[in-house]
C-alpha cells in the first residue's frame, strides 16, 4: 500500500544519505543507492521511521537494501606485533578431535565441538576469572542429539549459532538462546533466511549492543554466486519485525576468491575478520562498514603446514583461539601477544 508515498519517503532519505554519512559517536548511519529495491519493482517499505538506513553493502551489487540502524563500538587498531608462542589448550583437549573454539566476551565460557563421545558434538567449560585454566569440559547435553557443529557464541553467551542437518541433508544454521548462562539452551531453530541447499556453516553474529540481537552476521557456504570454492557471506538486519529479519546474504566484497575460504571470525565492529583459506589462517581489515576489505595477510607465526582453522580473538586482537591437525588430529590451540 501506498507505494508511491514510500517511494517518495524513500527518495527524500536517498537525497540525505547522499548528503553524508554521519556519525553521532554511537552509531553509525551509511548510506548510497537507494533507486534499486529488493524486487526491482520501487521500495514498498513503508516502515522507515529514520532509525533504518539504507546500505550498500556491495559497491558494484543491484542490490541495494534498508537495514536497521547500525551500532558502531570503537576498538583498536590491530597490533603490529606478531602473535608469540602457540600453547595446547592442554584441560580441553581430548586423543579425539576438537575444533571450533568460540567464546563469549568475557571469556569465561568457551564452547567447542569434539568427537570424543564417538560422534561430533558440543563441549564447554566454564571458568569464575578469565586468568584462570579452563576446566575440564562438559557434554552440552541438550543439544546432543541435533549432530550440531561449528558452534559460534554472542558476546553475552545467551545465543548460540551453530550448524545442524537440514531438510535437504546438507548442512544449514540454527539458532538457539537460553535465559541466562546456566539456564539450558531451548530447542534450536533452523535461520530459513541464510540457509540454503548447499553447505551453510559458521555463522559468527557481529554488531552486538547489550539487550540488542546482532545487526549483523558473517558465514561460510558453498552456495553459488560467490567467487567459487567456498565464500564468506553476510548480511544486516533489516527493516521489519523490530529489525529481527535479515537482509539478502551477500559475498564479503574484496575477500573471497576462487579458491575456498571458510570458517570466519569478525569482530564486533566488522572491520576485522580472521579466516581460514588454503590450510591456513589470515587476517583482512578495512576501515568502514561500506568500504571492500582488502590485502589480506597471512597469520604467518601461527600457521603450518596442516589446516589452521577456526579463529577466535578477543576484541583487542591479543589472543586467538584456534585448532589446528598439527600434531596427528585436531586440537585447539591459542596464543598472545
Ligand atoms: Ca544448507
Ligand atoms: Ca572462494
Ligand atoms: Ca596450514
């Protein structure tokens, strides 16, 4: 209904957006095109109320789409120091194998997946003082059953992505979230919007505020459309349903290529990601949520010649989490610098 006055609304936020990008100190409002909507047919959207903003969030892409207001958390630049000494995270390792480390902020919860129970499957520890060891792990038993994989925490722990079987038999991204961080995790549901009839897995959730679900979300998946081999996605809230939905995914611009790139970490701000591509892990910055990233660099102190995968990092960029086959099956590891 009322196209032509959205149309019109739209067009009015277009001339603002081209005007400038602004920043207020917290959020941050981006904006370019807004000619081209969803459906190719003129935006229909009525709901735009100023706290949603249009992204281009592929420079050179038709697909131009209004997302929520975006949080804009100020972090440091990474350090120019290399990473120091790679340590066995000795109390969570296992004869069998583990993979996927992801914590929360505080780093006193890691979640990690293992297959030490015979068949690939969730693990934690918890800790009281992330200066501590962690203790040994304990089987997430409520979703033990769902051959759940590559978990990846939020900063606060109450929600969880991870990858499940979907109705097609490959794999696609569930969510789940639970009321508090000793309350157990409720049934997982399975996100229709990223998943798709090929692999979709790794999903990181990233522009986190307290109380806020995620505005954005990073991922790997073998579905076509992306540079070939396995692509990084992403994709924002978007307008509608108190911006709980998410927008079309689309390939990380500047960072995929032909060859396979997969298991993504990106920092709250989504100015940094650390991935894994050709056995090894790498780190790609840029500096704003509307510009391509680009260069990226080889975590050369970290890597080996086995398949160094899976990052993890703190927010400063000081510690990474990682696992690696290094030593005859896969462990996880981290280091400091
Ligand atoms: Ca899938
Ligand atoms: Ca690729
Ligand atoms: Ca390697």
């Amino acid at each position: 209904m009322m196209a032509g006055r959205s149309y019109l609304l739209l067009v009015l936020v277009f001339l603002t957006a081209c005007s400038h990008i602004g920043f207020d100190g917290s959020h941050v409002d981006v904006g370019v095109h807004l000619d081209i909507s969803l459906d190719g047919q003129g935006p229909t959207d009525s709901s735009l109320d100023g706290s949603q903003v249009p992204l281009d969030m592929a420079p050179d892409s038709s697909v131009d789409v209004m997302v929520c207001t975006l949080p804009s958390p100020t972090l440091p630049a990474p350090p120019s120091a290399p990473f120091g000494g790679v340590s066995l995270l000795t109390s969570l390792n296992s004869p069998a194998s583990e993979d996927d480390p992801t914590l929360t902020a505080d780093e006193l919860e890691i979640y990690f997946e293992s297959n030490r129970g015979g068949t690939p499957q969730l693990w934690r520890s918890v800790r009281r003082d992330p200066t501590l060891s962690w203790p040994a792990p304990e089987l997430v038993a409520e979703l033990s059953t769902t051959r759940a994989n590559t978990p990846r925490l939020s900063r606060d722990g109450l929600t969880l992505y991870f990858a499940g079987v979907g109705p097609g038999g490959d794999e696609d991204i569930f969510v789940t979230t639970r009321a508090d961080r000793t309350s157990p995790w409720l049934d997982p549901v399975r996100d229709e919007a990223l998943s798709s009839e090929f692999s979709d897995t790794g999903a990181v959730p990233f522009l986190e505020e307290s109380g806020v679900e995620a505005r954005g979300l990073v991922f790997y998946s073998l579905r076509p459309g992306g540079a070939g081999g396995g692509d990084l996605w992403i994709t924002f809230r978007t307008t509608g349903v108190s911006c709980h939905l998410w927008s079309p995914v689309l390939p990380l611009v500047g960072l995929n290529t032909p060859v396979s790139e997969a298991n993504p970490w990106i920092r709250n701000d989504g100015l940094v990601v650390v991935y894994q591509t050709g056995g090894d892990l790498f780190m790609v910055t840029r500096p704003d949520l509307t510009s391509a990233f680009v260069a990226p660099q080889a975590l050369t102190e970290l890597n080996t010649a086995a398949n160094d995968d899976d990052p993890w990092l703190n927010d400063a960029l000081t510690k990474i989490y990682f696992s690696s086959p290094r030593t005859g099956n896969a462990e996880l590891y981290w280091a400091s610098r």
